[in-house]
C-alpha cells in the first residue's frame, strides 16, 4: 500500500510547478526576440540586449522551467492540479509582462513613435 505524500511535499511541487510556469513564460519573448533579431531586455546585457543574448537567456530559462515542471510532476503519464498551478505561473507571468510593457515599455517603441525602428534611408 502507497501512502500519501505529505501536506508540506505537495505544496512545495505545486509552488515548483508554478514557478517552472513563470520560467517557461519568461522563455518566449526572449526566444522570439532572438528569433527575429531584436533587442529586449534581460539581467545579462540590460535593455539593449543583443539576440544573441536573449536565445542564451530564453533556452536558460526554457531549461530551468522544463527542469522544474519534470521534478514537479509525479508517478503516471497524466498531470493532476500540478498542470493548474504550473498554467497559473505562465498567465502570472504574461499578465506582468503585459501591464508592465502597458505602463513602462522597456522593451517596446511607444504607441504612435517609430522613430527608433524606421530603415536607415540606404534602405528605402
């Protein structure tokens, strides 16, 4: 006969699950960035990051997420609430990113002003 897991073990595998959400939502701006050759910020190089910067910091978080959620999970082939708290860190996580890139873009050109991205007239 199994017993069950402690109250205090549970808890700390839905807090991982939650935060490998957060991580792997953290994971695709910067993987996008790097994708299409943007900037965006990140902890390693600040605002100007280069996309070569963010596909380091995006697979690490990527990693670090995939990492967590694996040690989260339990026996079997199907999730159980663990997928609820590891979906809550991701929309935590791009509910942040949103409200924030709304009040204080750091990584956006704001609304109406393209003067930052425009092609250099060699371009045109």
């Amino acid at each position: 006969m199994s017993r069950p897991a402690p109250v205090a073990a549970t808890r700390g595998r839905y807090v991982t699950a939650f935060v490998g959400g957060l991580l792997v939502a953290n994971s695709a701006p910067h993987l996008a960035s790097a994708a299409t050759g943007r900037e965006h910020l990140t902890p390693l190089a600040g605002r100007r990051s280069s996309p070569l910067v963010n596909l380091a910091w995006g697979a690490a978080n990527l990693a670090g997420g995939l990492a967590l959620v694996r040690s989260a999970t339990g026996p079997g082939r199907r999730w159980d609430r663990r997928l609820v708290a590891f979906e809550a860190g991701a929309v935590t996580f791009a509910a942040w990113m949103a409200a924030s890139e709304a009040f204080a873009p750091l990584n956006s050109v704001p609304y109406g002003d393209q003067t930052t991205t425009a092609a250099p007239a060699s371009a045109r």
